[in-house]
C-alpha cells in the first residue's frame, strides 16, 4: 500500500474528551491522553513527519506544567517510526519513550532494518528521514503511570508481537488495545504466538472496558469487537480440530510449520470460509481483499500447526 505523511484529528464520538484519535490515511490510528500532570503519545506513526504533527495536535495541551510522554505499543513500523523527534541525537521535543524491553530489542533486529531499508527504497518520499530510535524507558509486565486524575495501566499483551502492550485508564473503563484486538482479527505472526495472542484477548476483555479505542477498527466498533476476536478464534480452533479428526491430508512433523501447500484452499478445508468467519455486517466498508485471502487462510494454517503440534 502506499503511505502519506498527514496526519487528521478525528472528531469525537463519545468517549472520554481528553483523549484525541490521530488518523494516518487509512494506515493506523494512534492516541493522545491528556492528564493534569502529564501529556502522552501513544505511539509515533510513521515518520518524523507524522510524530510532528502528533506533536502539534498535543501542544495546546502542553500547558500548566504538563509534560511529554511518549509510549510505543509496539515496534511496527506504522507505531514507532517518527521515535527519532523525541530520543537520540536528532530529538527535536526531548521526552521519555515507554515500552516493554522486547520492544526495545526489536529496533536492534536485522529484520526491523531490513524492513527500513526497503521501505526507503520504495517509498523514500516517506521512509527515507526515518532513523531507527529504540524506547528509552523500559518495562516487562506493568507500569503504572499516574497521571493525576487518570492512571494509565501499560501491561504487555504479547501475541501479534512479542513487545506487544496495551493500555488501560481504570477512571474512565477505557482501554487503548493497539493491534492486540483489531478488525476483522488480530494477526499472529507465528505458530507460538497464537496461543499467546489469545491469552492477550481474554486478558483486556477480563477488564470489561466501557470505551475500547483500536488501532485498525472503526472508532465507534466499542467492546464487542474483543468478543468477536475471541469468538472467532474458538471458531476456529473448532473447525481446525473437527478438521484433523476427520484425517485432514498432508499433516505430518515432516512438512510443519508450514502444513499444507500454499494452493490448498484451507478455508474449505476445514469448513471455515470468510464469510462465516467474519459475518456481513456495518463494518464491511473497513474489510478488503487482503483480509479474506491471506489473514484468515495464514491464521488457518498456524491454528492447524498449533494443533498437530500437539499431536507428533
């Protein structure tokens, strides 16, 4: 897909008004929590360009002696790319950086400067200011920030990604779930992330959050949504196990992870197409080809090697 550097502040909806939602294109949407002692970033965006404009929707609010933090969710490109304006040698608005120590150790990998080196090179317009700047303030499971009248809770939600986290404002029962919980579903990137993923689900949805704020949904889509990520990976374990009873072919140690070949139609393998999966709704507009071509065929195929894992 192809990027942009601007950045709009979404109108209100109804949920609490000292948080702002930045949109970035149809990409991301990233947050500003607004408290009596302090003014916090949730995520960086892309860019430079695009944590500037974060930074210019948070000044007005840069007064009575708040200050700047900054919290990455994760180490994703569209989540921690603009870290440079606020750490390192380049730091235009100098201000704490919080994430979990995995997050951290993401920016180090060969494989988050392979992703920058070829985003440069195909969309240098966008990619090529951006500095790799890891956090600076680092956690394992909890931090608790307090903010004066709200309490900011960051607890790691790991699953999409290791260094995943969320966020959770006890005051106002809303919590911040980043890419842990998304539209149609939240991605697990690996077999052994699956488990874990779905662990985090039931994690944020124990709170029983009034307001849910994503990071890939519609901004009205509330908690429900929590419910039907959870719905639809029970769903899908489900159809998986009926799947391998029934003597699914090809499932063997010798071809795990990858269990079937990549022309196999798994979604009527294990009798699980898109569309009963994720069922037609108000939300179809947010849904794409993508979605139904490769995330549900992807999470079919990891939920059928998590499962004959278990059984070799």
């Amino acid at each position: 897909m192809s990027h942009t550097n601007t950045l709009d502040l979404i109108a209100n909806q109804g949920w609490d008004e000292r948080i702002l939602v930045c949109r970035n294109g149809g990409l991301v949407d990233t947050f500003i929590i607004v408290t009596e002692r302090y003014v916090v970033l949730v995520d960086t965006v892309i860019n430079p360009a695009t944590a500037r404009a974060m930074v210019e929707y948070a000044r007005p609010y840069l007064v009575d002696g708040r200050q700047l933090l900054v919290v990455n969710t994760h180490a994703d490109y569209d989540h921690a790319w603009g870290n440079q304006i606020f750490a390192g040698p380049q730091a235009e608005y100098p201000a704490p950086i919080i994430a979990t120590r995995l997050c951290a150790a993401q920016f180090q990998s060969t494989a988050t400067a392979a992703s920058l080196q070829q985003r440069q090179s195909q969309e240098p317009a966008i990619f090529g200011e951006v500095i790799l700047t890891p956090p600076t303030i680092l956690f394992d499971e909890q931090l608790l920030i307090d903010g004066g009248d709200l309490t900011l809770v960051l607890f790691a939600t790991p699953g999409h990604t290791p260094d995943h986290l969320a966020l959770y404002i006890p005051e106002i029962a809303t919590l911040l779930a980043a890419d842990g919980a998304e539209l149609p579903f939240p991605l697990a990137r690996t077999v052994d992330g699956l488990p874990i993923m779905r662990r985090s689900l039931a994690q944020m949805a124990a709170l029983t959050p009034k307001t849910v704020l994503y990071c890939h949904a519609p901004v009205m889509i509330g908690p429900q949504l929590l419910a039907d990520n959870i719905a639809y990976f029970d769903q899908l374990e489900a159809r998986c196990r009926a799947a391998l009873a029934q003597g699914t072919p090809a499932v063997s140690p010798n071809i795990l992870p990858n269990i079937l070949p990549n022309e196999v139609d798994v979604a009527t393998l294990v009798d699980f197409p898109f569309d009963e999966a994720v069922p037609v709704g108000i939300y179809d507009d947010f849904l794409n080809d993508h979605h139904r071509n490769a995330w549900h065929p992807q999470q079919i195929r990891m939920m059928l090697t998590y499962l004959a894992q278990s059984v070799y």
